[in-house]
C-alpha cells in the first residue's frame, strides 16, 4: 500500500499539517490501495504563500522557456507512461486498452499542444495609441476532477502555468494518485520553486479554502454543478475570476440518412466511455421515429457484447464505477427510470453475474421521452436513453431542451445538412459522424456545463488577463 505524508509546496516534499488521511480504494477490487493526507486551511495557506513569492518571476518567462519546460514534460511522462497507466488503471479502474490511449498517450499529447500553442498567441498587439498585452491573471486554484486524473491537471494547472500563473492544485480525493507523479514529474522538469503546489483534502476543506483564499486571483474547477455552484459562491467574496467545466447531459442526433449500424454503435461506445463516467458522453440518442426499433436493436445488440472485469485484462471493455455511493446513486436513476414509465432494453439494477467484488454496473439502455430525470439529470454511469423524433425541428428542440450545454453528435450523409443542424445545437462541441477530436480546439459548455473554456490555445487564455500599456 502506498502511504503519502508529504504535499508539495514551494518546490519540496513537505509534511502536511493533517492529522487525519483519505483512504484511496481499488474501484475493481474494493482494496485499499493508498492513504493521502486530508489536507487543511493551513496547508493552503503554505501553498498560496509560496506560489505568490513565485509569481513576479514566472510570469516574466518567455514563452518559449515555458514551451521548453512543456517539451521535456511530455518526453518525461511518455517515458513513464506504464507507471501512469497503472496507475490510473489502479485508482479509477479504466480498461487497460482504453487507458492507455486516452488517458496516458492523451496527457502527452496535451503536453505537446500546450507547448504548441503558446507559440500562436498574441502576447502584445498594438491597437491605436495602446499596445495590448496578454498578462497572466495571477495565483489559481486548480480543483480537479477524478474521472481523468492526470488530463484534468494538464488542462487546469498546466494551461495556467504555460500562461505565466503559478499553481495551487487539489486533486480528487477518490483519484489523488496521478497528481503526485505529476509533481514528481513537474520537479524532476525544473519548474521554479512555488510554480506549482500541491494540496491534497477534500472539497469543503482545502476546496473551500483555496476558492475563499484572499491572495488566489482565480479558481479552475471541474466538477458538478453543485460544487461549481459552491465555489463560484465562496470566490465572489472576493471577486474572483471562475473557471468552471462541470457535467453534460449530450444528445447524439442521427438523422433518417445516416450509417445508422454505425452512427447507433459508435454514439453507444461514446456513452459508455470510462463506465459512462465522462462529462461529454452522447448519452441521449435522438432517432427517427420510423427507426427506432431498428436504434433499440442495435444498441441491445451493441452493449450486451461489452465485457465487464478486471481492468487489467485487455479482453475488459467496460470497468467499474468510482465509488460504492456512486454505484448506489446510478442505480438509484435506473429505478427512477422504470418508475417514469420508461422501456428497459438492457442492463437493470442487478449486479453482473461471475463478479463478486468491485463497484460494476451493468451497461443500461432505456427507450422513451425527453421529460424523465434519465434523460434530463446527468448519471455519470453506463446508462443511455433512446428518443424517436418526428422530424429535423424536432431533434434539434428536443436536443436544445436541457439545462446542459456541453457536447453533441450528429450523424447524415449530407455533410451540409449535418453542419447546419450542428449550427442549430446550443452547445460547446459538435462532432459530425463521430470525427475525432482534436484537442487544438476548445473544450466546454454553455448553460449549466459551465464558463470557459480547455485545451490548446484557448485553453491557455482562459488564465490570461488583457492589459492596456500606452505611450
């Protein structure tokens, strides 16, 4: 078992003021795995202290130093690569074949783009008499998310500090794991003392403090709408900024002309991603009435072929999900689905048969409308709703009438028609007939999906502040 003490701040392993732990457990085998300290307000303060003294020096790097240090850290993270796919694989519980790709290859990828693209901002442009600059905002506080460990901190704290801001993380307590190799890995690179800092701790603890902390000028958060909503309201007291990428409830629009076996297995592989526990999953399927037998079909016919089990078996395509209390609240909404009167096509509330431990779900369908809680509340499982629709009006209404904003698909023959229906969606991403994405674009929502947005350049923006200089 691992047993951290020690948080990083100011550019060494120092002994957290904590007096208690967070337990840190295997979601496949239920095992405890790891202790982290649960971190204090003090500890906050230490961190904060120190990424201030770091501030005025860092932020006056140029941005081809920074884009060197982002070199060497994507070359050290693809050198470690088997120690952080297990890693991951140990505390979230992602299907090695999938991991690997997106979480480990996709963390080195972001590194590269990061360091990309601090190359293609407009650090200073002359306008008129003034000459406008793109200055770093200051001290953030980056609360990340679990269900990406190590991506969510590239795309937070190391989006800010590529921008010249200095860092004060707190990872997810049910996945702190991967944010201590990224400082390992932050120092091993050479960032300057007090660049980034780490505070492991839960929400209402060290989220609170740093969201609260006087000298923090900004706060990163992904996560729920409640604890967007939390933060946004402990930062207003002092007239922070806020970065907040928070959950999804994303339709996936197939149109009559579509390559519907395709367009039907691929948008129900999206939902299932990480065991449904991804943001900008499609787990609204929006199909033409005169079709849906035919959608309902192929989805039973798709999920019932994914295998649940040990995430370290390649043949394992769906793991389990974070937390027992998470495993309780998506059965919880595949209940309320039949309580709505919605058509299960597959999965239940039953437990997978031949598995004795770990959090699993079974991968669920269900057929219905757009008014139940499973089809307008974000699960964060494997479980994806069918709607039929009359016509293209339809679809789009029914796909723009949700209180998220995140992502969507859309599927046609007529690449036209599919862009102008994508024009219609009022959300952050589209993807049309599931084009890949490509991470030099934007990352982010509309509505209760949140304000700002990650990745690439504009990632980097979000922590950047505009300054006027004339004469």
């Amino acid at each position: 078992m691992i047993e951290h003490k020690d948080i990083y701040i100011g550019g060494k392993w120092v002994r957290s003021s904590a007096q208690e732990t967070l337990p840190v457990v295997n979601p496949a085998t239920e095992e405890l795995i790891a202790v982290v300290p649960r971190g204090t307000a003090a500890d906050v303060d230490l961190a904060v202290d120190a990424a201030v003294a770091a501030f005025d020096n860092w932020s006056t790097t140029s941005p081809e130093f920074r884009a060197a240090l982002f070199e060497k850290l994507a070359r050290l993270t693809e050198a470690r690569s088997d120690e952080i796919t297990r890693t991951v694989i140990t505390e979230l519980g992602y299907p090695i074949t999938k991991a690997t790709v997106t979480q480990t290859e996709g963390a080195v990828e972001e590194l590269d783009i990061i360091a990309q693209s601090l190359r293609d901002i407009h650090w200073a442009e002359p306008i008129g008499t003034t000459q406008v600059q793109r200055v770093a905002s200051g001290v953030v506080g980056c609360i990340t998310a679990w269900n990406a460990p190590l991506r969510s901190i590239i795309s937070k704290a190391g989006a800010a500090m590529a921008a010249g801001c200095t860092v004060v993380l707190k990872p997810a307590e049910v996945a702190p794991l991967t944010a201590f190799l990224f400082a390992q890995m932050c120092d091993e690179v050479g960032f300057p003392a007090g660049v980034f800092n780490l505070v492991c701790g839960t929400g209402p603890e060290v989220g609170e403090a740093i969201a609260a902390h006087p000298l923090v000028d900004m706060v990163s958060i992904t996560g729920s709408v409640r604890a967007g909503r939390r933060v946004m309201e402990v930062a207003a007291e002092t007239i922070k900024r806020v970065h907040l990428e928070l959950g999804g409830k994303s339709p996936n629009v197939i149109l009559a002309d579509a390559d519907f076996e395709r367009a039907v297995n691929e948008g129900i592989e999206d939902a299932m991603r990480n065991a449904g526990q991804v943001c900008g999953g499609l787990t609204r399927m929006l199909v033409p009435v005169e079709r849906l037998a035919e959608a309902e079909e192929i989805a039973v016919r798709k999920v019932e072929g994914f295998v649940l089990g040990d995430p370290f078996d390649p043949a394992t395509t769906l793991g389990p999900v974070s937390t027992s209390t998470a495993r309780e609240r998506i059965r919880g909404y595949i209940r309320s689905g039949l309580e709505d009167g919605l058509r299960l096509l597959a999965g239940g509330v039953e437990s997978p048969k031949g598995l004795a431990k770990g959090w699993y779900v079974r991968p669920t369908v269900f057929s219905g409308d757009n008014t139940s809680r499973v089809a307008r509340e974000e699960i964060f499982g494997p479980v994806i709703v069918i709607i039929p629709y009359k016509d293209e009006d339809e679809a789009v209404r029914i796909a723009n009438d949700s209180p998220y904003g995140l992502a969507a698909g859309v599927w046609s023959a007529d690449q036209s028609r599919a862009r102008a229906l994508a024009a219609r969606l009022r959300v952050g991403r589209v993807r049309i007939n599931g084009s890949p994405l490509d991470k030099r674009g934007t990352h982010g929502g509309f509505k209760l999906s949140g304000v700002g947005r990650e990745w690439g350049r504009f990632g980097i923006e979000e922590f950047l502040e505009y300054k006027s200089v004339l004469g």
